[in-house]
C-alpha cells in the first residue's frame, strides 16, 4: 500500500493547505471524509485502526481502504495539474499545438491544421524540442495525402534527421541512467569499478561525442556525471579543464537562454568544481553569471537556486578569510521552515566547520547535536561521502571538546562502518589520516614532537597543493594546527594558499 503520510510529508505546508483546498473545491458530498484522513495523517502517527475510529467510529477496513484509494487518486491529480502549472510553458504550448492542428486535420481543415505545426516547428527548434518535432513532423506525414503542395521527400528526410537527434538524446539519458545506477551500486558496495572509465566506456557503447549537436539538457548531463564521478575520489582538478571547454560549447548554443534551468546548474557545477580547486575569484565569478540568470525571466528559476547559491557563495567567503559573513549568510537557514532537506544538512554542515573554525565550539556542539537519525538514514539522504564528513567532523569537535567517551565511541564506529569502504574507493588517505587522529588523542603532547611530523610526513602519498581539493586540506589543518600550536584558521587559509 502506497504510504499517504509519506507522500504527504514531501509537500511543503503552503502546498498541504493547497490540497486541502482542491479537495474542498473537488468533494461533492458535504460529509466527505478525504479532508479529515489528510488532516489526521499529517498531525497523527495513528494506526489504520486508530484512523478508522477517529473517521467511522468503529473499525471498517473496507471504507478506510476505499478512501485511501480515492485520496491517492486526489493526489495524482492535484501534483499532476501542480506540475503543469510549473511546467515549461513552451512545451504545454506546443503540446496543445499539436492537438489543435490534429484536431483541424481530421476535419479536413489542411490549411489551418498545417499552418499551426508549421508554426510549432518553428519554436520546437528554437527550443531543441526533439521529441515534439518528432510528433509534429510525425502527424504531417499521416496527412501529407491531403496537402498537394507538401515536398513529402524533404518532409521524410528532416523528420529522420530530428529522429537522429532525438536518439542521440536517448542515448544520453540511457547512459546517464546507467552511470548513476552503477553509482548507487558503488555506494551501496554492491560493484567495484573505476567510475571514469566507466563513464568512458558507457559513453562510448552510446556512439556519444561532446558537440554543439547535443541539446543543452545533454551537455548538462554530461558535466554533471563528470562532476559525481569526481565528487566520489575527491579529485576535481582533473575535470576543471573538461567542465570549462564544455560550457564554451554550451555559451555558443542556440538554446543557451531558452533552456535557462539547465544552464543554471552548469554554471553552479562550473562554480563548484573552481571552490573545490581553489580557484575562489573564478568561482565568484561564475556565481556572479549564475545569480544574473536567476534573476531572468522574472526570477523564474530564482527560488530553485538560491539555496544551492548562497552555499557556495558562503564557503566561498569562508575561504577568503571573510568568515564571519559566510557565518551570517547561513545562519538564518537553520531554524528555516520548509527548506530542501538536503540543502539543509549542507547548511548545517557548513555551519559547524565555520564555527569550529571560528573557536565557537558549543555552538558547533549544538548543531552536531541537531544530528540525531542514524548514519544508513543519511546516506539515504545526503550520500556515503557526505556522511563521512560528518563523522570525522564530529570526532574532532569531540576531541577539542574533550568529551572521552563520545571520541571512543565515534572512532569505533567509524571504523567499523567505513574503513572498508573508504578502501574500496581508494581513500585510504582517509583511514591514515584517522588513525592520526587517534594517536593525537591518545597523547597529545606527541603532537609537537619530531618522532609525530616526520609519522605525518611519511604517512600520506602527498599531491600538488594546486590538485589537492580543499574538503581534504581542511581537515589536515586540524592536524597541522595542533602539530604547530596554531589558529587551526590560519592554518587552512595557509595551506589553501600555499
């Protein structure tokens, strides 16, 4: 049985007013019940059985069944005609178009019906609509027996150039598909595969090259699986250049500012992979081209973005020694009702390192404390690699803390829980990096010691500074900061800057 309260629960509270209206506006009967099982869902954590009392006064598994089914109907209804409002209005347009022109066609009525798909055609191209193109050239075909003045030859021959790249285009979706499945079963330590030969291979059994032939939603998907494979090895030095060189083929595209979405997350996935690689103006500076274009079209897509940029502009203030703004630009997310769960954890995340940083430790405490579902409950959520962050982050606040007994008990944990995979990705850094850790908090006088930095020195195979992405040198400066006796800031923002 589909589980109504979960669904529910996904709708924002503007949203859940929203559909208690359309189910008010929808209900014939003045004694309909569909209102009071949302109402009871949404407040209660009632059994069924509890539920049909509070609704029949007595148990009745048959109507309470019945109801279910019609508010799930309600539901599909209500999201359908959400969606369509929110929907790209182009394609609604066009959709309606082409049921027009049928519509014309069947009466006959040649003229008119061809004159509203040519007319379609024209903004479908405009728009790179391949799979409209396909139905609009597709019905000129059924009724080119009736048009005299139609070249049927050259309507055949464009109508399989569009089925060209309308292939092209599911060929990408099939190899995105396959990517982010392979991905899932990385995470869940189900396959083991170097996941850029992977790419490289999947793309490949696609017959798919990178050209301005691909449609903006296509090279978007392209830089975005670049961006999760390197997001799984923390390497993000070695795809700036291929991000870069894609979105110059994307700047010159004819759908560049009619597929406005898509070129919103490249310029976030551009402005991401710079952070990553410290390249801090450069990043600002595509942030920058992304808040313009949110701000386009009547902010159309601003409430989409805006969370995914005020993160990244705050890490990015962080990291240029402007801390406590980035501490401001966040801070107001955290008690924020109805924001995107995920952005939310990131908020919360940031928030901790930036106060850790700035020696705010009970409120860093504070936040962590906020962390109370388990670890499976968040990789669900947030991801493997996100879920690590927050452990080791949460066992060094514990150490400067000097809370023993939670150290002991994360550091078993974290073991147990992902040594073997941190392995598995070849982060065995990480692992070394722990084990570290643990020495540190076993004595910490050994910190400053020669007999400690030259273990440290030896421990890890280091790479270039330039390479090396700024998640990993963050919690080295913890390292470094007690090895020194230092501002563990400081240090960051030196090593950063190195």
């Amino acid at each position: 049985m589909i589980n109504l309260k979960e669904v529910l629960s996904t709708f924002t509270k503007e949203q859940q007013q929203e559909f208690l209206s359309f189910l008010h506006k929808k209900n014939k009967r003045k004694d309909a019940k569909n209102g009071q099982l949302v109402t009871l869902l949404l407040e209660d954590n009632a059994s069924s059985a509890e539920i049909s009392d509070k609704l029949y006064g007595k148990q009745n598994k048959v109507a309470l069944h019945a109801l279910r089914k019609r508010l799930f109907q309600s539901l599909i209804d209500f999201t359908a005609n959400t969606s369509m409002k929110e929907e790209n209005s182009i394609d609604i347009l066009l959709i309606k178009n082409i049921l027009s022109a049928r519509h014309f066609l069947k009466k006959e009525q040649i003229k008119v019906g061809y004159q509203i798909l040519d007319k379609t055609i024209i903004i479908a191209n405009e728009y790179q609509l391949f799979a409209i193109l396909n139905e609009v050239y597709h019905t000129k075909i059924q009724y080119a027996h009736l048009n005299p003045n139609l070249n049927l030859d050259q309507l055949i021959s464009t109508f399989k150039e569009n089925q060209n790249r309308l292939i092209l285009e599911d060929q990408l979706n099939i190899a995105y598909a396959k990517i982010r499945t392979s991905l899932a079963n990385y995470h869940k330590n189900k396959s083991n595969i170097d996941i850029k030969e992977l790419i490289s291979i999947i793309l490949k059994e696609q017959n798919i090259t990178i050209s301005d032939t691909l449609s903006f939603k296509s090279l978007y998907q392209i830089i975005q699986i670049t961006s999760i494979s390197s997001a799984q090895k923390f390497d993000y030095y070695n795809i700036e250049e291929f991000v870069i060189e894609t979105y110059q083929i994307i700047q010159n595209h004819t759908s560049k500012d009619k597929q406005l979405n898509y070129h919103l997350e490249v310029l976030y996935l551009i402005a991401n992979v710079l952070f990553r690689n410290k390249k801090f103006n450069k990043s600002q500076k595509y942030l920058k081209l992304m808040l313009f274009y949110m701000n386009a079209e009547k902010k159309k897509y601003y409430s989409d973005f805006i969370l995914k940029y005020d993160l990244l502009h705050a890490l990015n203030l962080n990291y240029t020694n402007k801390q406590e703004q980035a501490i401001a630009l966040l801070e107001p997310y955290i008690d924020k009702k109805n924001t995107d769960l995920v952005a939310q954890l990131d908020f919360s995340l940031s928030l901790i390192v930036f106060y850790y940083q700035h020696k705010s430790l009970e409120k860093a405490q504070k936040l962590v404390s906020k962390f109370y579902h388990t670890d499976k409950w968040y990789i669900e959520k947030a991801g493997i690699i996100w879920t690590i962050k927050k452990n080791l982050i949460e066992i060094l606040l514990q150490i400067d803390l000097g809370n023993i007994d939670l150290v002991d008990s994360r550091l078993k944990s974290f073991k147990r829980n992902y040594f073997t995979n941190l392995s598995e990705i070849n982060q065995e850094r990480v692992i070394t990096y722990l084990k570290l850790v643990e020495i540190y908090y076993k004595n910490p006088e050994i910190a400053t010691t020669t007999e400690f930095k030259e273990k440290v020195a030896t421990s890890f195979s280091w790479i270039n500074n330039e390479k090396e992405d700024i998640f990993m040198m963050s919690f080295f400066a913890w390292l470094k900061a007690k090895m020194t006796k230092q501002d563990i800031y400081l240090v960051t923002l030196n090593l950063i800057n190195s």
